[in-house]
C-alpha cells in the first residue's frame, strides 16, 4: 500500500503515471507476497520494466500505433526479458501502455525506473521489517 501510494503521490500532476499503476501493482504481488519467486527478484523487476518499456518508446518513435505495432511490440518485449533472464510478467504491460498513451523516452527515467527501484527498496524494507525484524513470525522460530 505504501509503495503504490508513495508513486502515486510523486507523479500526482501526471495522470498517464497513475495508469502505470497497474503494471507497478502487479509487480506488488510478486515482490511482496512471492518474495523467493525468481520473477520477484530485483533484477527482473528493475530490468523488466526497464526492458519493455524501452521497447514500448522505441515503437512509439518507429511505428504507426495500430494492432500489428502493439502484438509486434509486446512480443519483442517479453522476447528480450526471455534472453535476458529478466521475466517478470508485469512488465509486459509497460509497451502497451506506453504506445497507447503516447510516452517518450524520458517516461523511461521517471515513473518507469524510478518507480520499479522505489518498489524493490519498499520490498526490501517490509520483508526485512516483517521477517526479520520487529514482527518476526514467532511461529517460524519454534523448532518443534
């Protein structure tokens, strides 16, 4: 809840930023209630927005925006996070909505990166608040 709030608030002025949302929710699922997933991880989380919303301004500067441009692109997308090792299926919204709403490349910076660090750090902060912290599970220390 924070990690989306947080965004949100940092690109209030913005409402294409707020539609990014959903891929960034998405994310939230994994990062927080998969943490061991390897789509989880940070590397894929960071470097699969970043991959495909690349390729979703690079379609937005090279192509027409029509049904063939939209498949091309987010085919390509999850192509390249496969050969990168870098899956992580939320992303693969990142082209579409970059298409359709048009975005250039300093969408890349600020909400897509900034936005996909800002959820692992929150990640990170929770599960190590939660599982090794303050509110370690008392259950999982028991050793029966």
């Amino acid at each position: 809840m924070l990690a989306i709030t947080a965004l949100a608030l940092v690109g209030q002025h913005e409402q294409e930023y707020w539609l990014l949302m959903a891929a960034f929710g998405a994310s939230c699922v994994l990062i927080f209630v998969l943490p061991e997933s390897p789509l989880a991880q940070a590397r894929n989380v960071i470097a699969g927005h970043c991959i495909t919303a690349l390729v979703g301004v690079a379609f937005v500067e090279l192509a027409p925006l029509n049904a063939f441009s939209l498949g091309t692109a987010t085919g390509l997308a999850v192509m390249l996070m496969m050969y990168t090792k870098t899956v992580h299926p939320p992303a693969g919204a990142n082209p579409l909505f970059i298409m359709l709403t048009g975005q250039g490349w300093t969408f890349l910076l600020f909400p897509v990166l900034t936005g996909a660090i800002c959820l692992v750090l929150f990640g990170r902060g929770y599960h190590l608040i939660c599982a090794h912290g303050l509110y370690k599970n008392k259950k999982a220390e028991r050793s029966d």
